[in-house]
C-alpha cells in the first residue's frame, strides 16, 4: 500500500488523526516532528532558537528523504513541510498525500498560545495564523485530498480518509 502522507497547518490533527488511521489500518505510523527531534536530540522549539528555521527544514528534508521509499506507512508532516518542492515530491513518489485544514479560530483554540511553536509564539497569533496560511495555500491546493476538520472529531476525519484511501 501507497503511504498515507498527512499535512496541513498546525492544530489541524495530523498527529491526532494518523495515529488512529494507522492503528486503524494497521500500519505504521511516523511523525516527521518526532524523527527530527530525535535526530537532532532536542525539541522543535529548541531547535528553532539554538539554529533557526534554515537548519529545522535541512532536517526536515533529510528525515522526509529517509522515510519515503518506505510503504505501508502513515506519515503526519509538519505543516511547512511541503513548501519545498523536492519534499513534496518525494513524499508523492510513493504517497498519497492528504491535508487537513481548519478554520483560522478552530486552529487557534486547539493550539492555543502556541508558546512551544516556534512560528507563532510571538505577537498576535490569529494575524500569525492567518498570515501563514496564505503563505501556504498554495502548496496546500496541491496536495491529493483537502479535508477540513473544523468541528469534526478525530473518528470523523479517520471514516473520511479510509474512504479516499479504499478508492
């Protein structure tokens, strides 16, 4: 089976709802977040201010590289991860690749302050939001499926994937 490929902007459940599709399914399940973490041996906002942006994406590419040419997987990216063009590429070469979306107030009150997210922890986090999210659409709108999840529960956007993915 072609991988499960979860993305989208932060809140939206990618973590929450790939590991109910993998157990679900019986596949495995991989966070690209908690692969970076690991590799690099500290937390995302660590490394955001010890290296920057710059060196979070390096491993962010290296991680999506090294998972991709596997299958039978259920991958949760994080939300900038598709920006670049060779990532999505190379988690499309063997993936069906889904994003989640949310409204700008349902993200907010699932992420709340954001003060462990490194993109938003600083000033007006709905304007933050709202101004990465137009950034981002456009990759977003090149993915295989968009479901929204506002006011939908985990089980919701699970039944809706495994529909897309029995297709």
């Amino acid at each position: 089976m072609k991988n499960i490929v979860l993305t989208g902007f932060m809140g939206t459940g990618k973590s929450s709802v790939g590991r109910r599709l993998a157990k679900e399914l019986n596949l495995k399940f991989v966070d690209t977040d908690d692969l970076i973490e690991k590799k690099a041996g500290m937390g995302i906002s660590e490394i955001f201010a010890k290296f920057g942006e710059g060196y979070f994406r390096l491993l962010e590419s290296k991680v999506i590289h090294e998972i991709s040419s596997n299958t039978d997987m259920v991958i949760a990216t994080g939300g900038g991860a598709i920006i670049n063009p060779l990532n999505f590429e190379t988690l499309k070469r063997n993936g069906t690749i889904i994003c989640l979306t949310a409204s700008i107030d349902e993200i907010f009150s699932r992420i709340g302050k954001g003060d462990e997210r490194p993109l938003i922890s600083e000033g007006d986090n709905k304007e933050v939001i709202s101004n990465l999210l137009k950034a981002r659409e456009p990759f977003y709108k090149k993915t295989d499926f968009i479901i929204d999840t506002t006011a939908k529960t985990v089980g919701e956007v699970v039944k809706e994937i495994k529909k897309i993915v029995s297709l």
